[in-house]
C-alpha cells in the first residue's frame, strides 16, 4: 500500500503530547507500505516541533531512515498547486496541503494519513474522485 502522509499524525507520531498520539503510533505500526510525503509538509512538522531538538531530530529521522519518503516539487506540480489553491480559495487551501493534493494527483496515490477531514474531505482529484482518508 502507498499512502502521503499530512502534518499531523506526523507530529503526533513523535510528540507524546498529542491528544491523538497513541491512535497514531498504533496506525503507523500497522501499516504496510510505503508513505510519501512533501518538504513542505516536512517544514510545518518541523516548526511544530520546533519546543524539542530531539523531536525535530525524529521528524527528520523518518526521512533519512526511509519511513518517508519526499517528494519533490517540480514547476508542473507548483502549477497544479497554484490552481488547486486559487480552487479551494473559500476554505483557504495552504501551500502544504496543495503539494499533497498535486501528489496525488501526479502520483495516482489517493490515501492521505491525515487528521484534517474536513479540508481532504473536500479537496478532489480529477474525474471528480475522493482522497482516501486513514487514521
């Protein structure tokens, strides 16, 4: 299974202290696969763990131990973004969640490990399909 993964069960991942932390953890443990994710996502983990050098040294672990896996941004995939946000303008989609919605897009990964079910409720893929929601 390929799932991209958001911000927040990143951090919940590592950070002890989030109310979903346990859900998290034991989400990751049962997962088989691999999971992507976008810099700018990695930067917004980084800054909520920004309390901890140890917790951010974590965050930045699961990239070099290949937990996860980054994808970069190209000038196609920044296009795809600047559409997708002018889009989404009413909720207001923000620059980290338009680079997983252009993975996807670009990828054909529809399952999103995210605890934002409102704003990837929403969001749609061509031929009007639905991100796949975990956690």
């Amino acid at each position: 299974m390929q799932a991209i993964l958001d911000t927040g069960p990143w951090v919940a991942f590592i950070d002890r202290s989030e109310n979903r932390h346990a859900e998290a953890v034991k989400w990751l443990k049962e997962f088989t696969g691999t999971l992507y994710s976008t810099e700018a996502v990695l930067t917004e983990v980084l800054y909520l763990l920004n309390f901890s050098i140890v917790a951010q040294c974590a965050a930045m672990d699961f990239v070099l131990e290949s937990v996860v896996k980054i994808v970069p941004s190209d000038n196609e995939s920044i296009k795809k973004m600047k559409g997708l946000m002018r889009k989404y303008d009413s909720l207001p989609m923000d620059y980290a969640d338009g680079t997983l919605v252009a993975l996807a897009i670009d990828t054909g990964i529809r399952t999103i490990v995210t605890f934002d079910r409102r704003d990837f409720g929403i969001y749609a893929l061509p031929n009007r399909k639905k991100l796949i929601l975990a956690i």
